[in-house]
C-alpha cells in the first residue's frame, strides 16, 4: 500500500506495521499525511512545543492516529517499560497535567 492511498488512519497503521523499520523519507510521508488529514497538526505542534525532539513528534504522531502502546515499542525497537518512561518524560515536556499523555494527544487542538 502507498501512501497515495492512504485514505483513513488505519490504512496508515496497516503500512507502517508493515516496515521492518521507519525511514526518515516514511516519517515525511506521515507527517505530510498528517498534517494534510488534520490541520496542519504537526507544524502547530512544533511552533506550541518547541522542547520537542524529532522522536518526541513521531510518537506523538503514532499516538494521534490510534497507534497503541505495544505498537509504537515494537516500531521504535523498545520495551513497553521504556516507553511508558518516554511518555512520563513526553508528558513532563509538554506541561500535561491529566492522567492520560495519549488521550491529551488524541483531543489536542492547536490553533
């Protein structure tokens, strides 16, 4: 599948589950898609949270478009006891003060 016809976020989530590893050209491609699907979400999140590094934006990434946990370790080569840290830290970064990094993820507007 190409990302030309990558319609909905799951279509995404199939292709990507099926890399052995994300290239940089692949994180373009899903960045372009996502802000192209959702108003520009990752420029926004980039001018709001300049603190951001490049693997913060990509997990991020992966969360808003319905990556789980277990997924997002597998794809960074991780284990879910790291990544549950690489949240805590991506939490800490971006001043979140509910319970759940993904669910702020998943309802964040930017403007």
């Amino acid at each position: 599948m190409d990302e030309e016809e990558w319609k909905t976020a799951y279509d995404v989530q199939i292709y990507v589950t099926s890399l052995s590893a994300i290239s940089d050209c692949n994180w373009n491609r899903l960045e372009l898609w996502v802000n192209f699907h959702q108003d520009g979400f990752i420029y926004k999140l980039r001018h709001y949270y300049p603190v951001l590094s490049e693997d913060d934006i990509h997990v991020i990434l992966l969360l808003r478009i319905d990556f789980s946990n277990a997924q997002i370790s597998k794809l960074f080569q991780i284990l879910g006891s790291s990544f549950r840290i690489r949240r805590s830290r991506l939490k800490k970064k971006m001043n979140v003060s509910c319970e759940s990094i993904t669910d702020f993820i998943k309802s964040l507007r930017l403007e």
